[in-house]
C-alpha cells in the first residue's frame, strides 16, 4: 500500500525536492503552500514520477486551513503516514528595520505553521498509535546568525517545540514519531523573493547545497525517524559543535562577517518581489521549481550527511570538525583585527 505523505512548503526548493522522491516511491503525496502555479506544477512532476498527488493551497499561519489541507488528505488518500514541516517566510534586515507585523507575519508561519502542522498530524496519528513528523529545522536554529533575527528565533523555537512534543509522546509510550533534520545553506528560489532590506543582492552562506541533498536527507529520516535529529552537511555539523565549544568567538566572528557574507556584490534590484505576505508564483503567475540561482556553486553531494548517518563512526570526525572550524573562526578573526 502507497504511503501518504504531507509537505508543507511543496511548491519550490526543500519542499518541491522532497516531493519528488517520494513521488519516485510510489507515495500519495500532498502538496501544501499558498501559490497556485508551483503547487499546479509540483503535483504534475510528482504524477509523471510515478505518485499520486494532491495540491492544497494553505496558508500555513491559520491553523484551521491547515487542519483543512489534512482533511482533504486523508478524504483523497486515507491515513497520513508520513507529515514533513517545511514551509517558511523570512525578512533580510537588521532588527531594527523590521517592522511588528513582518515580525509576527514571519513568526506565525515560519514557527506557527510547524506547530499548526505537528498539531493536525498527531490529531490523526495518535489514535493510530503510528506515523512520523519530520521537522526541517535549520543550523541557524543552533547558531544565529545577524540579520535573520526573525527565521533564526523561529528555528530556534521548532527545535524547543519539537523537544518538548517528542518528551510527551515518550511519556505516553507512543509509537508516533518525531525527528527533525538541520539543515546547511540550500540553492532554492527564497534568495530571490525573500524580503530583503539589504543594499545587495542576499544569497546564501558559502559551502551551499542543492536541494536534493537536503530532501534525501528528509527521505532518510522519515524512513529511520527514532533518531532525534540529523544534520546535513559539514557546515552545519562544523557549525553546531564550533558554537557549543567558542560561542564568544563566533559572535565575534560573525559581526565582521555575517553581514557581507549574506550579500552579492550586485545591488538589490528595486521593486523586487517578496513573498512575506502573498505568494510571488501566485502574484507573477509562473513556477520557480526546486532550484535558485546559486546553481554554479551548490554541491549536488554531502559526504559528512552520509556519514552523519551512522554515529558510532561519526564521533571522532564531529570532534576534529568542530575544533578546525573553531580553530579557522579564530584564525579569520585574528586576521582581520590586525588588518
């Protein structure tokens, strides 16, 4: 019998990715996100690669939409086995130019949309007593990073969220499910309708990722969803263990860095579009697929995921990534003081 899997943010990067490969296992997949023309051409990919698909356009902020969208699941595809929290909003500024309701607005769905979520699957799994929730969390959700005050407090919030549901269902000795993956820098279309108030172009922090490194990542946890999180790619492995061992010297680090590393050196195009609050597809009128424009400088592979995969081999490699990148922060910022 085909699983019936639900990812939210369906319609570009992460989310479209992941959706293929479920596709290309025979999977009922459902696809929620607020534009019309990705959704439309994310559910003819998944039945060309051999699913069945569902497109469900839902605002991830109102609960009542999303507990809809699990409904309608369920009525075309019966019970929903696998839910994948992915979709997001975020704002490029200082946080002193960002205004309340961008803050609320990216608050609600970027945090909220992963509690309305987890809220409507274990409504349905838990008097099954089976099913898993994959949460797609961030690195940033361990370690902030300046000018992203809005996505990084919502990350940071899923990762206490999710722990906490996870201790719940534990004391409840519930054969429900849930993981999260961490997820690196990724190519998706976001650097391009991301509302930004940057003078430049944003991008993303070099080593950068394809999304299909991040959605095989999210394939491998629902398939093994008892660990309580993956990490994907050495960055985001070097990040997180650099960050618990010189904290101080990150912050340090990353106020000379952090700034210029999220930016081109192309001007930010005036009027460009944002997503925050109506969905660029729906407004634009066409699709933007899995992919952004940092083609030419994605990995397409990550052996550190692979190898993250099994963690009695991985310990002694996590404990010379964090110090060398420790180690290579220091080193950095020495320089760049005695410049």
């Amino acid at each position: 019998m085909s699983p019936t899997v639900v990812i939210t943010g369906a319609s570009a990067g992460i989310g479209r990715a992941t959706a293929h490969l479920f596709a290309e296992r025979g999977a009922n997949v459902v696809l929620l996100a607020r534009g019309t023309a990705g959704l439309e051409a994310a559910a003819a990919e998944v039945e060309a690669l051999g699913g069945r698909a569902l497109a469900v356009p839902t605002d991830l902020a109102d609960h009542t939409q999303v507990e809809a969208a699990a409904q309608a699941a369920e009525e075309a595809f019966g019970p929903i086995d696998v839910w994948v929290n992915n979709g997001f909003v975020s704002v490029f500024a200082p946080f002193t130019e960002i205004e309340p309701d961008e803050y609320r607005r990216v608050t609600e769905v970027t945090y909220l949309g992963f509690v309305n979520g987890t809220r409507a699957a274990l409504h349905r799994m838990l008097p099954r007593n089976r099913g898993t929730i994959v949460q797609v969390g961030s690195a940033l959700g361990e370690r902030s990073v300046p000018l992203q005050s809005a996505y990084c407090g919502a990350k940071h919030a899923i990762n206490g969220f999710t722990s906490s549901v996870r201790t719940e269902l534990l004391h409840q000795g519930s054969s429900v499910s849930v993981t999260l993956v961490k997820m690196p820098a990724v190519n998706t279309p976001q650097f391009a309708w991301v509302l930004s108030r940057l003078p430049r172009h944003p991008q993303p922090v070099a080593p950068i990722y394809q999304p299909e490194v991040a959605a095989r990542a999210i394939l491998h946890a629902a398939e093994h969803p008892h660990r309580k999180q993956y990490s994907v790619g050495a960055s985001t492995i070097a990040t997180v263990l650099a960050n618990k061992l010189a904290p101080a010297l990150l912050d340090r680090y990353l106020a000379r860095t952090g700034f210029d590393s999220q930016q081109t050196d192309e001007p930010a195009p005036a009027n460009r579009p944002s997503n925050l609050w109506e969905p660029v597809d729906g407004k634009e009128g066409h699709d933007h697929g899995a992919h952004g424009t940092f083609d030419d400088h994605a990995a397409a592979h990550s052996p550190a995921t692979a190898l993250a995969r099994h963690p009695a081999s991985m310990a002694g490699a996590l404990l010379g990534v964090g110090l060398g990148a420790a180690a290579l922060a220091r080193a950095a910022l020495r320089r760049r003081e005695g410049c």
